[in-house]
C-alpha cells in the first residue's frame, strides 16, 4: 500500500521539440522561483509567530502569579515585603523599591499587618536610614489619618545584620529563628595597600589631585596618619548614629553591654535573650498568631524583564568600566 500524505507539485519541464521551448523553460523557473518566495515568506511569517507567542508565554508565566497577588483580596491579609540580599541604590533591596512596597502596603485596603522578610547582611547606610526614617513616616500619617496603629514587625531569616537590623529597629517588634544571625552594629570600610609592592615590581603610580586629600584610600598610595584618624572619625559618626537608631527603637528591651555595637553578631535563640529580638517566629506564625491575619500577600516590588536585562547589560558595562579604571572606590556600609 502507497501512503503519500504530501507531495510538491512537479511541472514537466518543457520538451526542447516544442516550439518556443526556451520561453516556456525561462517562464516554468520563474514560477518555480516566486513559489520558492512565497513558501519562504510563509515560514518566516510561522516562525516569527512561533518566537513571539513564546515570549508571550515567558512574560505571562512570569508575572501571572504576581499579577494574581497584586489583586486586592477581599479577606483581611498581612502584607510582606521582602528585603533581601545587599542593601544599595540599584539593588533589588533598594530604598526606592522598599519604600514603594512599604507605600502600598499601608494604602491598600483589607491590611491588617505589615511583615518586613529580611533576609540582608546590610549595604549601604544611606538606603537603609531612608528605609528607617520611611517606616516612621508612614506609621506617624496612618495613625493620624485612621486613628488607629498599622502594626509593622520585622521577621529576619538567613541573616538580618548590620543595614537589614538597622531596618528592623524601626518595626514595632522583632522576630527570628533560633538560627537566625542578627546583629552586627557597626560600619566599616576596605580599602588595599598595595603601594609597597608596586615599588618592589619598579611600577611608579601617577596620581594627580587638585586637593590634598581627595587621594584619599587610594590602594597604591601610602595612608597618612592625619588620613587615617580622619576616616576613623566618619566611621565613628555613623556608628553613634547607628547605635542611636538602635537605642531609639529597641529602647529597654536591649539587655546586653557594650558588646551588642562591637560589630559581633549572635544567633536568634542568643539574640532575644540580648533583647536584639523580642521573640522567634517566622512570617507565618506572625502572621496567624500575631497579627491575626494567617493570608500572606507579597507586596514587594519586583523588577520585570527588560529592567532586569538592562541590569545586567550595565552592570557588565560598569564592571568592564571600573577594571579599566583600575578598581572600585571603597564604600562605607553598615
């Protein structure tokens, strides 16, 4: 049995005992040629529809869950907002992003909570006092417009330390696992002193300032004693700031000495007998047991996908940047 289930269409090629063969052989190709082009023309048209539901498909696949959590639900929820990871202008944990999710947290009908997941060894001072000074903010309006308190705790995970605890302090209670690490009260800032070894390889380093110090922490320069008691004292500053946040939202409850703003840092179940945590908990058990409210909703603010694409086509560029250069300056961070 003969199963054909397509065939192409084959004219027969003209005999050379036809008259005007040659025209019809010129007219048969150039047929056989549009055909060509149009069948071309199909395929590109298929596959290019091929590619675009695909994409499609990419991008509902990864905003449909977020889509159906931005719904507002109509039960009573906690809101969470995830901090995680470093703490920085352009970072996922930024305060742009932190304070917007904080914003339509408490704009949002039906919360009854707010949980801050932190899950952050800290980053930059400047972010995490904009996110401090924010939860403030908003805790201060809403209490004037409703009467009423928008509770706000801080659940540290893997880590809460350094910016993610000075973040924390600024939440009504604080909660961990047993094996959670938490502390880390103090600033620092790194830098090289390579000058020495550039000496020994015969390599002179150029550096031309207008301004005495603005070669300050330069790796292959030598550190100056002025130079270094001038950058202790800043680092000194931030720490009494540091230290006062902490003062100002842990107030009584901190049971420990001196040794909390070492820069130590302790685990949950060591925490809470500090007073750096008031008890262990994780979002879950705040949520149903605290608050009152067993719904998660997830209000944090994520990064689609071209934001998250030109992310890393400029931090490729900054990275290539900043090697040309000869390195990073260093940066102050909690």
């Amino acid at each position: 049995m003969n199963w054909t289930f397509w065939t192409k269409r084959r004219d027969e090629m003209p005999s050379t005992d036809a008259p005007d063969w040659e025209r019809a052989l010129i007219n048969k190709l150039a047929l056989e040629h549009l055909r060509d082009q149009r069948r071309g023309r199909r395929w590109g048209i298929f596959f290019k529809t091929l590619i675009l539901v695909y994409l499609i498909a990419l991008v509902i696949a990864a905003y449909s869950q977020d889509l159906l959590e931005r719904i507002s639900p109509s039960e009573e929820h906690t809101a969470v907002i995830d901090i995680k990871g470093v703490i920085a202008p352009e970072a996922d944990a930024s305060a742009d992003r932190v304070i917007t999710a904080l914003r339509d947290a408490f704009e949002a009908d039906k919360v009854k909570g707010i949980i801050l997941r932190i899950n952050s060894p800290g980053g930059s001072p400047v972010q995490a006092g904009y996110i401090n000074d924010e939860i403030k903010r908003l805790k201060a309006k809403y209490k004037d417009d409703n009467d009423k308190e928008m509770p706000v705790y801080a659940v540290a995970t893997d880590i809460c330390a350094s910016g993610g605890y000075y973040i924390a302090v600024a939440a009504d209670s604080i909660y961990a696992d047993k094996a959670s690490l938490v502390g880390s009260i103090g600033v620092r800032i790194g830098s090289f002193g390579l000058n020495e070894a550039i000496q020994e390889l015969g390599i002179e380093r150029r550096l031309l300032t207008a301004g005495e110090n603005k070669g300050i922490l330069d790796p292959f320069s030598p550190l100056p004693e002025d130079q270094r008691a001038f950058i202790q004292t800043v680092l000194d500053n931030l720490h009494d700031q540091f230290i006062a946040e902490v003062k100002a939202g842990r107030g009584d409850r901190l049971n420990g000495g001196e040794e909390i703003f070492s820069g130590l840092f302790w685990s949950g179940q060591e925490a809470v007998a500090l007073g750096l945590v008031d008890d262990l908990g994780s979002s879950s058990s705040v949520a149903r047991d605290v608050i009152g409210a067993e719904t998660l909703v997830d209000y944090t603010k994520k990064r689609d996908l071209f934001e998250s694409f030109s992310r890393r086509i400029g931090a490729s560029f900054a990275a290539g940047l900043v090697e040309a250069l000869g390195g990073a300056a260093p940066r102050i961070s909690y």
